[in-house]
C-alpha cells in the first residue's frame, strides 16, 4: 500500500527528485573507494593552532569591529 503511494509536489519547488535520483543507483556507486582516490580526496592543509585561527578570523573580519566600537 505504501508503494502505491505518490508524494505530491509543488510544480515551483527546488527540492530534487529524489525518487528519480534513487532509481538511477547501482551497486557499482557504493563501491569502496581505491587508496589512491582516499589520497586524492585528502587536502593538505597547514595545521593552526585556535589561537593563531582566531586572529586570522579577527583581521579578516576587522571593519566589523571597527562598525561596533563607533
């Protein structure tokens, strides 16, 4: 019964269509990924401390503070 069942949609939503979307789904799309893709998906990145992010975060967003004080 639930199967039969039809979510109606608003013709103006930007939701997807999920349903579609699900159908189109192999077993193929759910394959482990290989170590040289797991390599490729890692970003480097510096490490930063929290206090050294917090003052990068602060001049970046520095006209802000400069609006607040006035």
């Amino acid at each position: 019964m639930a199967e039969n069942k039809k979510i109606k949609k608003c013709p103006v939503s930007l939701q997807p269509d999920i349903e579609n979307l699900l159908q189109d789904l192999t077993p193929d799309d759910f394959a482990s990924a290989s170590s040289q893709e797991k390599e490729d998906f890692i970003q480097d990145r510096q490490s930063v401390s929290y206090w050294k992010d917090a003052w990068r975060r602060l001049k970046k967003k520095m006209w802000w503070l400069w609006l607040h004080l006035v």
